[in-house]
DNA sequence: TAGATTGTTAATCGATTAACAATC
DNA sequence: TAGATTGTTAATCGATTAACAATC
C-alpha cells in the first residue's frame, strides 16, 4: 500500500535517479537486481535503497532482490510520469530552446502548450512545432488554455511582474531558471528551481578547494 | 581565523545564495543587518544564519549585526570569485550557448578558452568571440593549454569517452549538465551536476502530488 | 533445507534549532 | 547603563546506517 505522506524529501529527490538507473538496467535486459548490487553500481548504500523502496511498499521478494522493470514502473508511477501537465514556457533565447528539448523527452509529463517572449524579434518563430508569442498575449492565452506549470526562462529583473501575473491566472508549477526567489513571493506554489549561478559559484568553491589541498 | 574545513557541505550550498543575497543589499545601499532580519529576508532562520557564518570566523558584532559589504566580500574571498579557473566548453548547441553566458556573468571566476562540438557545422562559429573547434582537437588543445575545468553539454552517450580523455589529460573538476556520472567512473575528480532531467521528474511529481492533496 | 536477501527496527550520525551568556 | 544582537553550546530533529529476524 502505497502512502504518499511517508516518503520524505529527500527520498523523492533520490527518485529520478532510481528511475534513470532501473530505466537501463530494463534497456539492457537485467530482470532482477539486490539491494547491494544497485547499491554497487550506485554509490549508495543497501540500507539506503531497501529503506527508500520501502516507503512506497514491500516489493522486493526475500532471497532474490527486486524485479527491475516492476520497480521501474512502480516508480514511474509515483513520478507520475504518465501524466499531462499543460505547460508554457516564458523565454525563447537559447535556454528556453535547450529546456524545450528536455521537455519534450521521453517519460516527460509535461506537455508545453504555448511558448512566450518579449522580445519581438523572435515571435513568430517556432520551435518544435509552436509559435513563439509576443508575452503581451500570455494573459489571454491562460485564460483559454489554463496551463498547469510555467518554465521561466527570463531574467530575474522580469520575474517579479511575470510570476504575480501567473499566479493570479491559475498557474499552480514553476520551473524557475531565474534567481528570482518565486517560493518567497507565493507560497501557496510549487517551485523547482535551477539556479545555475549558484551551481557555477559552488563548482569555484569545490575547485579551488581541490588546490588549496594539494597545496597542503 | 577562516577554517575551511570546518564548513559542511551543507552550508557550502547555501554560500552561493548568500553571496547573491548580500550583493542586492549592498547595492541597495544597506550597509547594516541583523541575522534576523537576514533571516526574514531569505526564509531561513537566525539561528542558523548566525551559525552559518561562525563556521567561517565571527564576523558580526553584538548588539549590531553584520556589516553587509565586509560580509560580502568574505563570502566572495571563501567562493574564490577572484580566481581565474581556465575552463573549456563541450558541446556548442542550445544548452552550450546558455551556459556560455553563465560562464562569462560578474562574479564568474570561470574563464572560458575553448568550445568543442563533434558537429561540424557549428565548427567555425564564434560564441562570445571564442571559435567553436572540432572535438578532434581537443586533446592537443588541452595538452597546449591545461585547462583546469570542463563543462560538459554534450549527450550522455558521449560523456564516457569524453571524460576519460579530459581526466587524462589534467582536468580537475566539471559542470556536468549530462546524466552521465561523471564522479562515480572518475572519484579523483570534482563534479557539480545539473541534472535538467532529474529536476523536471522531481517537479512533475511536486506538481502531482499538490492536485492529490486538493482533491482529499 | 540452506542460502540469500528483504523488511523493519534500533543505533548512529549530522544538521538544524533553541537558549543564553558574552559583549558591543 | 540598557538594549540589542552575536557567538557558542546544548537540545532537538531527521536522515542514514547497522543489524537481524522474517521469509522466499
């Protein structure tokens, strides 16, 4: 019996990877797996994944381990990989461009419905298949299509206006790729946010680190 | 007295944020704050804040607070923004052109010398006024200039080859915006991940879940 | 049955929070 | 001096790991 309130934080942040891994053992035909061989192949340790698979019920078998692709799917189906979340994308420069890609990936549940853009020079044009609109039509558009999440792309100086507007619409997701601290400002949503700057800022820190200790 | 091996990794994580953090008060002017005040700003607690920032050297002062521009520029001395990390590009397309601009923002102590694409069509190309080179030359490019950072935007397919070579070659740490992992085939080196995948997995479950919740 | 491996509880470890003495 | 706020220790909380009985 699955119960959702059990799994903790960080199990779920340890799910998409689970589901990565037992997605290649599936490609490359591995029907059954232990504890301690995932735990192998995944620097982690089998008391880890014994406990994170235990939140969301029994499913190993005593004796033999876990069935990959019954696994696999139990975990897609807690991602909820299987559902459509209509989607919109704020920014088509060239990271909207590269986030649009992943979005269309495969065991994406999210489907980008409409793509949006201040800057002139680029409405009109398409990418995969949708129309870049002028962001003076993104209040319109929600109020028609009523999308579920909102892939910000823009800059942080933007966001403020932007995500209030969004908010207001219905929009009830973010995936935030600005600074733009959109948890603070509306609670009441939810937020993944890739902060690229702080990413890079502590790769500085791990680098220079690494020197300070060979200096040693 | 700063002791950087007194800093946990979790605080280092939350350095970055900071840094940024205490860059808009100072260039709003604010020269005073209290960890309470801080903490209301960013969502976090005094406790910890005042914690966070003993790990480095007391560095408030009672019945003050901090003082935002000396703060400021100890959190940038920790992160080493001042250092120059000679740093090559894997990967020219989309996500590659973003993250180009990353690389090249204030406060980056990261300098780009190299872009590399298998595809050669985009050889030839300047990005920021760096050519685009065929992979080929990679190796000899490396040997001739040392590079001590890879960023890597390339498919995971190609990560492994890739990063074999890099290792060999001298290279110490990489942004990784591949599924490939890089530190488990490589534990010598240092890796900061942007799992895009991972995060849109993550965010559709978040989303999921908050209708799951409505719906009860 | 014997061997293997899970499910699950207890022990450990580390991170966050609370409290308050020190002191500006 | 009185008020404010830090620095720092102790208490709490949560996550990871260890251990082993259950059982395939």
């Amino acid at each position: 019996m699955t119960n959702k309130d059990n799994i903790s934080l960080s199990v779920i942040k340890r799910l998409p990877r689970y589901y990565r891994f037992l997605q290649s053992l599936k490609e490359n035909g591995i029907v059954r797996i232990s504890s301690k061989e995932l735990a192998n192949r995944m620097g982690l340790t089998a008391s880890q994944i014994r406990h994170d698979f235990n939140c969301f019920g029994g499913f190993g078998q005593q004796g033999y381990g876990y069935n990959v692709p019954e696994l696999y799917d139990k975990i897609g189906e807690i991602l909820c990989v299987d559902k459509e979340i209509k989607t919109i994308l704020v920014g088509a420069g060239n990271l909207g461009k590269a986030v649009t890609n992943k979005i269309f990936s495969k065991n994406s549940s999210f489907k980008l419905i409409g793509i949006f853009d201040k800057n002139e020079a680029f409405c009109g044009n398409m990418i995969k298949g949708i129309p870049v609109r002028n962001i003076d039509y993104i209040e319109n558009f929600c109020i028609d299509n009523h999308p579920t999440c909102a892939v910000t792309c823009i800059p942080s100086n933007d966001m403020r206006e932007l995500t209030d507007l969004l908010v207001k619409l219905g929009v009830k997701s973010f995936w935030n790729f600005s600074n733009y601290d959109i948890a603070m400002a509306h609670p009441e949503v939810l937020v993944e946010n890739v902060h690229l700057t702080d990413s890079l800022l502590t790769l500085g820190y791990l680098t220079n680190a690494s020197f300070d200790e060979e200096a040693e």
